[in-house]
C-alpha cells in the first residue's frame, strides 16, 4: 500500500501525516487518494478525538499541488483532478472531529488551502504561506478563492493571491490565518496540549458546535441561529449533557463517553 500519507493514532488523537519530503510534501494525485482513504479511516473510528495534521520533516507542511503532475495535465483531468481535490478537502473540513494542522514550514498554494479545511492551525517562526498560484498561470484551485476571503476578509485574501507573496508567520497571525505561534520544536506538543484541552469537553458537544458553525457560517442569521438551537436542544436529550452539569452541581470532575 502506498504511504504517501500516513495516520497514527495515540491516546485518542489522529494524526495525519502528508510523507513527500522529498518534493516537499506536495499534493500528488497519490497524495490525494491516501489522504481520502486515511479520512475515512478517521471517520469510521470512534476512538480518535482529534486529528492533527502535519507535514514530514523539517522544511514543509505542504509546499502546494504537484507542479510536474499538474504541468501535463489536460483541462479535463485538470478539471478531475481539482473536483476530487475538493472533495477530499471537504471532507477533511467535515470531518466531526475537531482539527489541528501543525504547519511545521512552506504551507503554499494547495498546503494552504490543505491548513484551511481544518478547524485551528499552529505554526512556528519559520512558517511561511502563500498563494503562488498566479506566478504559475492559475488561481487557487482547492476553494483557496473561497475559504480564504471568508476567513480574512475579501480585500486581504485578494491581496495575498494577487501578489503571489510569501506571509511570514507572524503576519499570517495578525490576518487570522494562523492563530498563533509556538516554538518550532514544540509545535507537535503544543498541538497535542491544544487537542487534549478540547478532549476534556463533551465530545457530541464540540462536535455538534464544529458542525453548527461550519454550516451556520453559510446560512442566513436566522436560519443559522434556529440551526444553533436545534443542535442545543438535541443535546439537552444525552447522557454527557446530564454528566456535564450533574458534575459541575456535585463539585467533582465530568466523566464524559459521548453519549
Ligand atoms: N511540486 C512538485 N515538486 C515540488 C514542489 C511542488 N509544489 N515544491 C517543491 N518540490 C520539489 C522540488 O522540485 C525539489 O525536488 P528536486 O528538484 O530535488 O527533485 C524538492 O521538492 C525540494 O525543493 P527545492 O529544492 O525547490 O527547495 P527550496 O528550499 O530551494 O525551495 C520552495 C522551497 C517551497 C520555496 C520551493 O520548492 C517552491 O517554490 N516550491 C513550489 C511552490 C509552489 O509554487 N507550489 C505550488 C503552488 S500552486 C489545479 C490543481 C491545483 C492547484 C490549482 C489548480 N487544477 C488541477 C486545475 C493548486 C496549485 C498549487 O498548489
């Protein structure tokens, strides 16, 4: 089987692993197909609480798609190629499991748009994103011209893809597409620090917020904040929401098993 990304699941976290670091962990086609059949992996295992998805070795979280794959491609298997992307990126987004990305280095065209379809991204000093895309000849091509303005703003996020320029880390910060940085050799623990924090927490509960905003955000005010208390009084019905507060009555610690 191919291992061009790989998981690891330990005390309850997953952890993603994009493995070219010899092309700098760019999306291949094969990287693509791991990555689907890996998220659902994730999806059918109710063991993992969290993913936290990095990239191999030192340099790069993902230094973009594939440059010499996409460079022969026709307009149809570009048009393929980019439509199954964007499903596996969905996918990854809409993952019930909160999601980490440890951008441990180059996070360029498809690596930032990989960073965001997940729900918080960390990264070090020495992290740098970017859309390269139009110095090539494209745009974004894996929702970046989407998920991007809805983050940051529309004038911000058409500067960075405009420029094709290279965000340091803190700028990426003081935009929103970071939010935050921690010391390069610590960024794995941080993560881990940050996913076990939401693991204390009613996981039906987190999971049901990751969905309510995720879907809300797209959705008229109204009709978002009824989606918001449909998902709350659905919760009202389960064992952990009686635990939760029975727990915070009683003075002790909540036991939760998401349920
Ligand atoms: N693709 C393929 N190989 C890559 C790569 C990439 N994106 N990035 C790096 N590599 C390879 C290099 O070719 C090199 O391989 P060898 O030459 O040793 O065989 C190896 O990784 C190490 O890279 P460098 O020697 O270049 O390392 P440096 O430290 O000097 O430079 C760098 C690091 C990240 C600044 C540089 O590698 C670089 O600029 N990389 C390319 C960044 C980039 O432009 N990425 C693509 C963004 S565009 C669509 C599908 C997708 C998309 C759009 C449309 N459709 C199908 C329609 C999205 C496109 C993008 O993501």
């Amino acid at each position: 089987m191919s291992n061009t990304v790989l998981l690891e699941v330990k005390e309850q976290i997953g952890y993603i692993t994009i493995n070219r670091p010899e092309a700098l962990n760019a999306l291949s086609s094969q990287v693509l197909s791991d990555l689907d059949r890996v998220l659902d992996e994730i999806k059918g295992n109710d063991d993992i609480r969290v993913v936290i998805v990095t990239g191999s070795g030192e340099k790069a979280f993902v230094a973009g798609a594939d440059i010499k794959e996409m460079d022969k491609m026709t307009p149809t298997e570009a048009f393929e190629y980019m439509t199954y992307a964007n499903d596996v990126f969905s996918k990854l987004e809409q993952l019930r499991q909160p999601t980490i990305a440890a951008v441990n280095g180059y996070a360029l065209g498809g690596g930032m748009e990989l960073a965001l379809s997940t729900d918080i991204r960390l990264g070090h000093e020495k992290t740098l994103l970017g859309f390269p895309e139009v110095g090539l000849g494209i745009i974004p091509g894996f929702a970046g011209t989407q998920r991007m303005p809805r983050l940051i703003g529309t004038s911000k996020a058409k500067e960075l893809i405009f420029t094709a320029r290279h965000v340091k880390a803190e700028e990426a910060v003081a935009l929103g597409i970071l939010n935050r940085l921690v010391p390069a050799e610590n960024l794995l623990e941080e993560a881990e620090n940050l996913a076990r924090s939401i693991m204390k927490n009613a996981p039906l509960a987190v999971e049901k917020a990751k969905h309510v905003i995720n879907v809300g955000i797209d959705l008229p005010l109204q009709n978002a904040i009824r989606l918001e208390t449909e998902a709350e009084s659905l919760l009202f019905s389960t064992e952990d929401k009686v635990e939760g507060m029975g727990a915070f009555v009683e003075k002790r610690k909540a036991v939760f098993k998401r349920k």
